[in-house]
C-alpha cells in the first residue's frame, strides 16, 4: 500500500482527503513561505505561480524527511485588482480587506503538488472566480462579529463552507478549488500512479 502523506497542518484539506476515501497521515511542511515568496514578488511573478511554488516546496520539503511516501503539499493565493492579499491580521484589516472586494470579482488559485523522495513529481493549479455582492460596513460588522476570529485564518477572511457563502454574488469554478485543494485532478493523478484504487 501506497505511503500519501499530506503535507499540510489544514484541518479542510484533510477533510477533503479524507471524506474522498484516501488513507493518509498528516507531517506539515517546515518551510518559510514569506522567505520563499518574496523574490517571486519581488521577480513579478503571477500570483499563481507563487500558489504552485509554495506547493511543491512543502511537498518536497515533507517528501525529503519522508523516503518511499508520496507527499500531496498545496498551497492558495487570492488575486483581487492584481495583486495578492494574504490573511488579514486583525478584525480591522478584515474589515478593510471585505469592503474593498464588495461588489467586485477575485480569483483564488490553489495548487496541490506531489513529491517523492525530495523532487516534485505533478503540480496542478486551478483556479475560481468569485464575485462578492455590493454589500456596506452595516453587513460586514455584522458578518465579522457573527464569524468570529476563524476569517483571520483565511485569505480572503471567508469561509465559503460557513457564513462566508453570503458574501458571495457569483463563483466560477470548482468547490474544492475555493476550499485550497484542486481536488479532482488531484486524485486523477494519484490514480494514474496506482496509489488509489481504480
């Protein structure tokens, strides 16, 4: 039987795994993502292409402490008017953050790669477009205060599986993409490599 090891520390993405049928364990990745992103921002580099770097680094970071096992590491960037947010701070920067993407579209890219024995062996990358409705700080302190502290853990200070949904006008694209895990192909690969059963 085929060692998969999510290299990850995310309790949905676990979830995702494990309600799709695959035996795995968990082993996050030890990595600095700020340290590892920065010269890719720095470089102009599109913002889903830091999502597939960031995955196959805590993939190959995992796989290399973990010999023989196939290790899934993945990784979500959210993209509004071009550039990349990254988790909000605070209630304040949560605030800011949903009232600047009030009534406008934004992209989330997930990437999910598998590495073996320290080398990257499949990337894959999707990605969702979302559109929030035109909603005023009235609905957003009512939402944040409702959510609680859990939005300061995602990006885009959502979670689309709970209250988060009523943020949204319009999504274009795959649940599990939004979720931070390109689920799909995902297990299309891990088939084709006899991990799973067919």
């Amino acid at each position: 039987m085929t060692d998969i090891i999510l290299a990850s520390g995310s309790r949905i993405r676990a979830e995702l795994l494990a309600n799709a049928g695959l035996a795995f364990r968990v082993d996050p990745a030890q990595v600095d993502e700020r340290a590892i992103e920065a010269p890719l921002l720095e470089a102009g580099f599109p913002p889903e292409d830091i999502a597939r770097v960031l995955a196959e680094a805590k993939a190959q970071e995992t796989s290399a402490r973990n010999p023989g096992a196939l290790v899934i590491g993945a990784d979500q960037v959210l993209e509004f008017d071009g550039r990349r947010l990254t988790k909000p701070e605070d209630m304040e920067a949560a605030r800011r953050q949903l009232l600047a993407m009030s009534g406008k579209r934004h992209q989330l890219h997930s990437s999910a790669a598998i590495a073996r024995d320290g080398e990257t062996v499949w990337c894959g990358t999707a990605t969702v477009h979302m559109k929030m409705w035109p909603f005023g700080p009235e609905f957003v302190g009512r939402y944040l205060a409702a959510a609680g502290d859990v939005v300061l853990s995602s990006v885009g200070a959502y979670q689309l599986e709970g209250r988060g949904v009523q943020l949204f006008e319009a999504i274009e694209g795959d649940y599990f993409t939004v979720l931070g895990l390109p689920l799909l192909p995902l297990l299309k690969q891990l088939r084709e490599m006899g991990a799973i059963e067919t």
